[in-house]
C-alpha cells in the first residue's frame, strides 16, 4: 500500500494505491473518488473490535457506526480518503507499538491494524473533550486527520497540551488533566482551561485549531432558530 499526501496543510487529501488483494479500511462518508475496479463494502468490522459491539463503542466515541472496506482485486487500485473538516493528514506507521487517536481523527488504516474503543479513565471526563478516546494497534499505515495544521511533539520528560488541540499520542506516554496556570480561577478566566500533562518518552499529535472552541465561535454568530 502507498499513501501519498497532498494539498496539505489546510487541505490535505489522502491518495491510497492498493496492491492486489489489498485492502482499506476507512472511516464510512471519507472516500472522495476511487479507481473503477476497486470493490466496497460496508462492515461492522469483524475481528477485534468488529462485530456489533465493535461498532457501538465507536459510534458512542463519535464515530461512525460503520466501516468502509475498499478492497482492489489487481494492482494500481486508487481510493482519495478526506476528513469532514479543512485540516491536514498524518500517516503514521504502527510497528507493534500502540497509539492512543481523537475519536474524530481516525480516517482510514490497513486491515492489519486493530481499532479498539480506549476509556482513558475518569481524568478524562473533566477534560471537556472526549471522554472515549481510539486505541489503535497492530502493524500498518494509520491515516489520520486534525482540524487546521498537524505537528508532532517529541516528549521526553513532561510537556503540556491543550486537550482541545490533541490528535493522538503513543501510549509510551502516561497523562493527567489539570488546570493551565497555578489556580483554577486563573485558568478559566484566562481563556485556556483545562490542559493534558504528557509525562514520559514519546511523540505527541496536536492540531493548530480546536474544533469545539471553533463550532462555539461560529454558533454564537448564526441566527437563533
């Protein structure tokens, strides 16, 4: 399989060519175009993390209750995967490792990797994000989607993140949620809130936008109903 990026950063869109007998698994709604001959079905994802309640979990992390299967029967299949939103797109390599992703910034993977729905603990229910994040394992291209530009950060030690503004993260790193500055008062009023605490070695995923504080933005200028 090669994934080829391209109108990246605001727009990015993900060209996926298949080897025969390959296959895509992608979030359903995300392809924009497709070779002719490339066969697709709708799954609830057999396996781990399939079936019935594989595709509960997700739909109650925001995602959605079913799986596109982009299957190509000779080589040279193409399949162009997009999020919903203006953003980039990251492809990242799983190699065994684990990788803990935004429930809404999971697009697509190889069917080797796993997609589990991961509760990150009570910490995460005061976050003001979700609370049900994807954890995702096995071995193969994972495509991911952010809202506005991605970057990466490498941890080694501790660093601070708005939760807001995380993509995804390896599980090499442990976290807390906690308040921005010294005081709670002083957090709130100064507009950052609540923020993660990356503690250990590993690469963390943020996007330049957050997409809550961007839809209160926009919903607070539409007309009322």
């Amino acid at each position: 399989m090669n994934v080829e990026i391209l109108h990246q950063p605001d727009s990015a869109i993900a060209k996926v060519t298949l080897a025969a007998g390959e296959e895509l698994v992608a979030e359903a709604g995300s392809m924009i175009a497709m070779s002719g001959f490339v066969n697709v079905s709708t799954t609830l994802r057999q396996g781990k993390g399939g079936g019935i309640l594989g595709g509960l979990k997700r739909m109650v992390a925001g995602e959605s209750l079913f799986l596109s299967v982009f299957r190509s029967p000779s080589a040279g299949g193409e399949v162009f995967v997009a999020p919903k939103l203006l953003g980039d797109i990251l492809l990242y390599q799983m190699v065994g490792n684990g990788l803990v992703v935004q429930a809404t910034s999971y697009l697509a993977s190889e069917s080797n990797v796993d997609i589990e729905l991961g509760f990150q603990g009570f910490k995460s229910l005061f976050s003001g994000e979700s609370i049900f994040w994807l954890d995702i394992s096995g071995y193969g291209s994972v495509i991911l989607s952010s809202f506005g530009g991605i970057y990466e950060i490498d941890v080694n030690g501790e660093y601070i993140v708005d939760t807001g503004n995380i993509v995804a993260f390896e599980k090499s790193l442990t976290f807390d949620i906690t308040k921005a500055s010294s005081s709670w008062i002083g957090s709130f009023l100064g507009g950052e809130g609540l923020v993660c605490r990356f503690k250990g070695q590993g690469k963390v995923y943020c996007q330049t936008h957050n997409p809550t504080a961007f839809g209160q933005l926009v919903g607070s200028q539409l007309p009322a109903r």
